[in-house]
C-alpha cells in the first residue's frame, strides 16, 4: 500500500464526546484511510450479526467515519475514506461498502459458503492494535500536534479572508523596501532580519493573484484603529490602497470556530476573524500561529495560509538605526 501526502499516522479526531483515530490521513488531509487485517470471511459473518457482542462490523466503522468526517471538513469537503483489506474483502459485502461512498483498496473475492466453523475465534476478533489504538473511541479530547500545514492547495478555492496580522504586514513599510534598519524594539529587528531573507510582500502578492480578498468587520475595523494609532504616512497611504482592493463583509458569528473555548491564545477578536473565513468557505490568511495551534487541540482544523508576522515600522525607524544592506 502507498500513499500520497501523508500529513498523520493513527491521528485522532474527536465526534460525539469520544475519539476515532484514523490510520493514514494522506492527500494532504483530504483522504482517511482504515487499515483492516482480518480474515475475509470473518469480516463477512460479522456484518451479518454473527460476532461477539459489542464488536462492530466494517459497516458499521464506515457509518461512523463519514459521520465523523462531516464534522472535520478538509478545505471545506468531508475527507474520501477509504478501507484497506490486507486479506481481501468478499465482493458483496466490498458492494455494500461501495454503495455507502467508500473507496475499496486489496483483493475482492468471491463469497465463499457458510463453512463458519473453518473461521478462528481470533479471526473472529479484533486484533488487539485495532481494540486499542485503530478504532479507538474514548474520552479523550487530545489532540496530537502536527506541522502546521502553510503550503496549502489553494487552486480549488478562489477567496481569501485576510486577518489583522496579513493586513499590517501587507502595508508595513518594513515589507515595502525599508526594511535595512535596526531598531530601538527587538521584536521590530527580529522580523527585520526574517524580511530581508523572506520578503513577505512577494509571498502574498502570489497569493493574493487572481483570488477575491474578503476582510470581515471586526479585523477591517481592528486594521483601521491600528494604522490611525501607530501608523505613518506612507503606511496610511498603502492602507487606503488595499482597502480598495478588498471586500469587507459582516461578521458571521457561527459555526465550529465559534463554539472554540475563550482563553489562552483564543481571543474573541480571532474567533470571529477565523469564523468569518469558516463561514465564507475561504482560506484565511494570518501569521497568528498560535490560534490555529490552539484550535487544533480543541479538535478544530482552520483552513488557513500561515506567514511570519510583520509589525507598522515606518514611525520607529525615527529612532532606528539605518544598516548597510
């Protein structure tokens, strides 16, 4: 078995006050896969209602991976499932599985007769991986933390929010060629020194061609009082120009970042931002990093474009020192 884009191995995924774990989530999130080792004809009699009590059968599995999969969207569609029969699989119960949108990987054979006696009672059963790790429904709410994903497929998906972060470091002087300055806060220098070796004006130029740019209230409101506060002329200037580029839309104060708990790195200026892109099925662009971490352990996936942030500078290189570049 070979997968594309592998981005998780036993991942777990939190539905209904438990967990399922997926082996392989490939494709780059898009795909879930269930690795099954049990005897062909096992997996038959136990679909049929002749197993042990409690023990699920592969139908039963899928029903409750599709249900899970609605509830964690990859770039806004359920992940395709699919299941791999390292033994095989008897083609009408492989049918069945078909028929409720589950994509077939090994061998389909042909049903054999109802010889039940020839079946082991460890055929019968779960293997021990799959009672504790593979099929793993518990209490638990952790979340393994895996890299952030910031080099996205954008093709399918022609909108993007923008967040307070992506706005300032779009129209900061430090990002539009003034950026060979030391300055008095070691922050400001520190990005200084990123932006001379990853300019960030030309990785979102890239990203922002031939996309509609969404900016909600609170961030096109929060952008605005920044830039009057803190902002020069010239970044003011840039301000009014990418306003003019974008669409501002009204806050949509629902759906599954909202319901994230207030707290830490979860701000409500955030939430409404990230909702804001749930809602309009966009990927959001911001450098905040830590919400969309600390989304993740709450079991909630962003659909997001992380950069470095980029602070206003154009005011602070009055008392900056000027470097040779």
């Amino acid at each position: 078995m070979s997968t594309n884009e592998p981005v998780g191995v036993l991942k777990p995924f939190n539905h209904q006050n438990s967990r399922l774990e997926i082996d392989i989530v490939c494709d780059g999130g898009s795909s879930w896969i269930k690795v099954i080792a049990r005897n062909a004809k096992a997996l038959t009699l136990i679909s049929q209602g002749r197993a042990e009590y409690g023990q699920k059968s592969v139908i039963d599995q899928a029903n409750f991976y599709f249900t899970c999969a609605k509830n964690h969207p990859h770039m806004y569609k359920p992940p395709t499932i699919v299941f791999h029969f390292a033994c095989g699989i008897e083609k009408p119960l492989a049918n069945k599985l078909k028929n409720l949108g589950v994509i077939i990987e090994g061998k389909e054979i042909d049903a054999q007769g109802d010889d039940s006696g020839e079946i082991t009672d460890n055929e019968m059963s779960l293997s021990e991986s799959e009672t504790t790790s593979r099929d793993s429904i518990t209490n638990s709410n952790v979340c393994n933390l895996l890299n952030l994903n910031t080099h996205i497929q954008i093709s399918d998906i022609k909108i993007l929010n923008l967040d307070v972060s992506t706005l300032l470091g779009y129209v900061t002087n430090m990002t539009n060629g003034r950026v060979n300055y030391k300055y008095l806060e070691t922050l400001l220098t520190r990005q200084a020194e990123c932006e001379r070796c990853r300019p960030l004006k030309h990785i979102l130029d890239s990203l922002f061609q031939d996309k509609k740019l969404l900016v909600c209230q609170t961030a096109y409101d929060n952008f605005k009082s920044i830039v009057n506060l803190i902002g020069g002329p010239n970044e003011k200037n840039r301000t009014d120009e990418l306003i003019s580029r974008v669409t501002i839309v009204n806050d949509v104060p629902q759906g599954r970042v909202m319901q994230l708990c207030l707290g830490g790195k979860i701000k409500m200026r955030s939430r409404l931002i990230f909702a804001s892109g749930e809602n309009n099925k966009c990927i959001t662009v911001s450098a905040n990093e830590g919400f969309v971490r600390a989304a993740r352990m709450q079991g909630v996936e962003c659909v997001v474009f992380i950069h470095e942030p980029r602070s206003l500078s154009e005011l602070k290189e009055l008392n900056a020192e000027r470097i040779e570049s």
